[in-house]
C-alpha cells in the first residue's frame, strides 16, 4: 500500500509539473507586457522595473524563468491583481473557501439523496419507483443550470420571500474571517447570536446549493443504479441467493460494498463538473467564491488573477481526484494490492 | 421417497424473432441419497434446468412446469420468498465458474461464515464469534483445505481456482442440504484437484447420504459412481435411466454416438484411427429442427423423425426416440 502511495504521488508530481507550465506559458500568450504579466504591476518607474526585471529573471534563459516561477509559487508570492492592486494569493485564500463550501455541502447532499436513490431504484427495477425515479433524474440531468437558479429565485426568494437571493450572509452580521468557511467561522466566533447567525447562514447555503446539488444528484443516481444492476446479475448474487440470503441481506453485505465502488471513483470525476458549475451559480447567487471572480477577472483581462485562481482551481481538481482515487484503493481488496498507479 | 420429481420442465426465451425454446419438457426425478448425471454437450440447457430448480434464473426466461415437486411441495406454486426458503434450507449448487461466484469484496470466511445457517449455533449471543471460527475452520478442513488460517482471511482474487472451488462446496455444504447441484464442478481444474473434488463429493454421497445432482463432461469419471443418468441434446431428453443400462445397451443413436466417442484405450488405439462422432454440429438456438432434433444429424433419421418422439418408458429406463436400437427381444437360444 505505501509502495502505491508514493507510485501515485510521484504521478502527482507530473501532472503538478505540467499544470504549472501550463500556467506559467501563460505569461508568454496573454497579450500585454511579460512584465506586467508576472508581477501585475501597471506604469512601473524605471527603478522598478530594473527591480522587478531581476526579480523575475527576465534575462535570464525559461528555464530559470519556470524554476523563479515555482519556487514564488511555493512561497506563497503570486503576483498582484491588476484590479484590485492586492496580491492574488490573499484573493485566493479568501474566495476559494467559500467555493470548497459551496461545493463540499452540494457534493453531500448529491451522495445523500443520489445513493440511496440508486439503491431503491435498482432494488425495485422496472417497477414504479424506478420509473419515477428515473424520470426525476432525466429531468434533473437535462435542466440548464442557470434557468433552474432563476427559476428557484423567482419562486421562492421573488414569489413566497423564504430564501435570500444573494450573498453568504445578511448584512445585519460580521463574521470575521479565520478559515474563511463561513459556518465554521460563525460557530468558532461563538457570540450571542450565533445560533441566529448560523441559520441565516443556512439560509443562504440553501438556494445555491439545491441548484448545484441538481447535476451531481442526478448522475450520482443513474450511475448508482447502473452499477447496482451490473452488479445484481453477477454470479456472486446468485450464489448469494441460492445460500438462502434474504434481499436485505444481498443488498446490504453483497451488492452495495461491490456497487459503490466504481461510485466512489465517479465522485471523483464529478468535481470537475461540479467546479464549473459552481462558476455558474457563484454568479448568479453573487456567491463570493472563487469561481464569480475568475468571470470578473477574465472580463477584467486580470492576467495574474487568472492565472493564480486556474492555478487554483486546477490544484484542488487534482487533489479531489487523487483523493477519490485512493479511497477507492483503499477500499477495494482487488486494487489495493495494485502496485502500479494510474492517472 | 422422491425427493425430486420434474414432469415437462420447460424453459423460454421471448425473443423479438418468437420464442426460443431451450429446453423442451424435460422430466427428471431423483431419490434420496442417488447420484444422478446430466449429460449433453455444451448448450444443451444443462445448467439452465439447474438453475431453474434453484430458482436464480433471469426474469427474462419463461419457466413452464407440470409439476417441480420437492418432497412433495410444488416449487412452481411457492411464493418467491418461501421457495428460497425451502430451498436454501435443502438444496445447494455449486457453479462452474467459482471465482467469479464469489463476492470479490468480502474475505473467504465472512463468505463461509455467512452460509451457516441461524439453527447450527449452539451458544448464546457471545459465543457465537467463538462458535463460528470453529465451524468454519471445520468446514474448509472438510473440503480439504489445510492452512484454513491463510485461505479464511484471504479474498478470492488470492486464491487458485480449486481452492475456490473447494471453498464453494465448503458452503455448499455447510447447511447440510439434502440435494447438492453441481454444474460443472470441475471444468475449471487441473486433474488432481479434480480427482480430489470427486471424491470429496463421493465420499459426501456415501456418509451424509446426500443426493446429487452432477453436470458434468466427464463422463468417464461418472460412469462410476452416478446411479442414474439423463442424456440432453439441445433442450430435449433424449435418454434417461440407470447408468449401466444407458451405457451398455443405450436405445438412443445420441447416447450411443456418446458412449462410442469415448475413446477405448484398454484395446489400443490405431495409428491416427479416427474418433468415432455424430456428422455436423449442434444447431444454434436460433435454428432448432422440428420434430426430434437429432434428425438431422441422426444416422437412423426416417420421415417420421420430423414429429416430437414420445418420451418411452420400459424398467426405469426411458427414451424418446422412433427408432430405438437394441430393442429387438434377445432370443433365449441364439443359434
């Protein structure tokens, strides 16, 4: 198991190395000075730019670029915005909690309700929950994210007035930031109100994370209940039935621990989806994420600030995925003796 | 007593080109403590009786009976839930693949462990951890599995195919079950294993008079021990009876094209002396003759053959032929 550990850190490495040339090209094909690109200072003196010239090698040969470039990277040094003059890293550490929470809570609600949506159509194939079910999901599948965003706002923040429509949090409260995870925060805060302010908190999270649960919900379902029949028709079952197991028991021992399996890895190819998604919706919640700022970067042609938060995004992508992974790893007998890892 | 007794089994496949009858009214019956045989070349729906009667067929095949009585309980008649009931308490069938019948994600001895039935255990709530390493570890040891410690806490991808086999009548038999099926118990394994697998499965006949009902290709190996046997040849039975009769004079060309092909190494064989076989191939499901399905490839075929044979009984042996061989009366004094 430690040998697969470190095969599939190694491959980490590489796939780490080509996103950070990726981003660090990036500097050559966006339009505008090299300089500015790298540091996201605008009308620099002469003095400056000598001094940022030898900050970032720019003299130098790439190579000695990309080595300048990775190790201010690991320092924790990337560029200034041109928009808003502050540094990235610190636009980073402040939005992109706010994306990991907007995503993590939609991601568990989609396992939540999707799994145990599978496993009752599956358990009841062809028959009248698998037909509604099914139908709910397609529908849930094939509906623009944006649309249902709007058409949730219009029912229920614009029509009956339960939910807010925009923000993390009311105005009336001021968390201060400390993880940057807002219900996390709040409870840490730990003032008089926080129990108010946690629902309104919640409050907030709901709209957002209904619409962003959508797509994952769906295909979590369908995926779960491909996977359940697959598994059902397998010669273990039968084996399973014809020991005289009753259907809690092969569903419960036998299929699902060989069902979810392939779930797991799903889960992990869906937070891709899940982050442009949440793109969308940051935008139309006006949810201070990662996400919302990248669309107002790009509009800006904020060439450092997109660069860091690609960079970003990218990263967490990665990791989830690597995550997932291992867990599947670790979790099927079959694979975890594997000692050769794969991307 | 009967313990099994099948009049007219059939089995149907709906297909969009019609149905597809694999197997056509099938009669089977068996009594306590006999070893039948069922014989026929691959896709000649062997299996599929065996899975009929345990009940794990797909939904899409259509299972027609006049009666499937199990110790005089129709088994058609059961609700789904009391017939696996009934039949996980007495029947057990072994697979023929048997690592791909076993959960890949669970260890050997939670799979064991599980197929020990509730009434078996004599302790309390406690005890029964205890209790359940014992039998398990008595089981494997049973079936011929020595280092019961390894193979317990090892998961199926680990383990050779015999000792998945073994492990598979380990659970076959830990509940005791008066009817053992075993489809194709040994195609998967080298000879030794195999010797080994017959003779556990003999020596299970012999003490615990369990009965068992044996698909299987070899036919040597079963020419000794089976009391009966039932010949198939493309869903339809062609010949049924006790194995010394069937075998030393069969009524049916198959069986007897069955018995020839069997090669005779205690007289020599000449050089590159061909195997005796039927001419052609079996039919594929889709293309199955009218009337007898032999017919065409039948050495004896008249026109009559194009009508289903009646299913003959004389002595416990029976067959459905319109031809059958050996039937002229042996004379008292032949000069």
């Amino acid at each position: 198991m430690l040998d697969y550990l470190f095969r599939r850190l190694s491959l980490l490495l590489f796939m780490l190395f080509a996103l950070t040339a990726f981003t660090f090209s990036l500097n050559y094909l966006f339009p505008g000075d090299l300089l500015t690109n790298f540091s996201g200072q605008v009308n620099t003196s002469f003095s400056q730019s000598q001094m940022l010239e030898e900050k970032y090698h720019i003299d130098d040969n790439v190579l000695v670029q990309y080595g300048a470039f990775v190790s201010r990277l690991f320092q924790g040094d990337w560029g200034v915005s041109l928009s808003s003059g502050q540094t990235v890293a610190s636009h980073v550490a402040l939005l992109l909690p706010a994306t990991l929470e907007l995503c993590f809570y939609a991601l568990v609600v989609a396992i939540l309700l999707g799994i145990p949506a599978g496993i009752i159509t599956s358990a009841y194939h062809k028959k009248w929950p698998d037909k509604v079910i099914s139908t709910l999901t397609l529908l849930g599948f094939s509906i623009p994210v944006f649309w249902l965003a709007l058409l949730l706002i219009m029912v229920f923040c614009l029509g009956f007035g339960w939910f807010p429509m925009s923000g993390r949090i009311g105005l009336l409260y001021e968390i201060p930031a400390v993880t940057n995870f807002i219900l996390l925060d709040i409870w840490l805060l730990g003032f008089p109100y926080g129990g108010q302010a946690f629902l309104d908190a919640l409050h907030h999270l709901a709209l957002p994370t209904v619409v962003l649960a959508m797509y994952p919900t769906t295909v979590l379902t369908r995926f779960t209940r491909d996977s359940m029949l697959n598994v059902l028709e397998q010669n273990y079952i039968k084996t399973a039935r014809a020991k005289g197991l009753n259907r809690r028991q092969i569903i419960l021992d036998h299929a699902l621990r060989n069902a979810l399996l392939p779930v797991i890895k799903q889960i992990g190819l869906q937070f891709s989806t899940l982050i442009t998604l949440a793109m969308v919706t940051e935008v139309i919640f006006s949810w201070p994420g990662v996400g919302r700022w990248l669309i107002d970067s790009i509009y800006q042609r904020d060439y450092p600030a997109i660069q860091g938060g690609l960079l970003a995004v990218s990263m967490f992508v990665i990791f989830a995925n690597m995550l997932a992974d291992l867990t599947h790893s670790l979790l099927d007998p079959v694979s975890r003796n594997q000692s050769h890892g794969k991307v | 007593m009967q313990l099994l007794d099948i009049k007219n089994l059939t089995i149907e496949l709906p297909t969009e080109d019609g149905v597809i009858r694999a197997v056509d009214k099938v009669n089977l019956s068996l009594k306590e403590g006999e070893v039948h045989a069922l014989v026929g070349e691959s896709g000649s729906g062997k299996s599929l009786i065996a899975k009929a009667i345990v009940g794990v067929l797909n939904e899409r095949w259509r299972i027609t009976a006049d009666r499937m009585h199990w110790r005089g309980v129709d088994l058609m008649r059961l609700s789904p839930e009391k017939r696996r009931k009934v039949v996980g308490r007495d029947m057990a069938m072994i697979y023929q693949e048997p690592r791909r019948s076993l959960d890949p994600t669970a260890k050997i001895f939670e799979q064991v462990a599980e197929s020990l039935p509730d009434e078996c255990f004599k302790a309390g709530f406690f005890g029964r951890k205890k209790e359940r390493k014992v039998k398990v570890k008595a089981l494997l040891h049973k079936v011929g599995i020595r280092d019961d410690e390894r193979i317990s806490s090892s998961y199926p991808h680990e383990l050779s195919e015999g000792v998945c086999q073994k492990v598979m009548i380990a659970m076959a038999i830990a509940r005791n079950p008066q009817l053992l099926i075993a489809d194709e118990p040994t195609t998967a394994l080298e000879s030794t294993t195999r010797a080994q697998v017959f003779r556990l499965l003999k020596s299970l006949n012999q003490l615990k008079n369990m009965s068992i009902l044996m698909i299987s290709h070899e036919l040597e190996e079963i020419t000794q021990w089976s009391h009966a046997i039932h010949v198939l040849y493309c869903g339809q039975m062609v010949e049924a009876g006790p194995t010394k009769k069937v075998f030393t004079d069969p009524y049916h060309p198959y069986t007897q094209a069955l018995v020839k092909s069997l090669p005779d190494y205690a007289h020599g064989l000449g050089h590159k002396a061909p195997f005796y076989a039927l001419k052609g191939t079996i039919p594929p499901l889709q293309h199955l003759p009218i009337g007898c399905r032999l017919g065409p490839r039948c050495p004896q075929a008249q026109r009559e053959c194009v009508a289903t044979p009646v299913l003959v009984k004389s002595h416990g042996h029976s067959y459905a032929c319109h031809f059958p061989l050996n039937r002229e009366k042996k004379k008292c004094n032949p000069c």
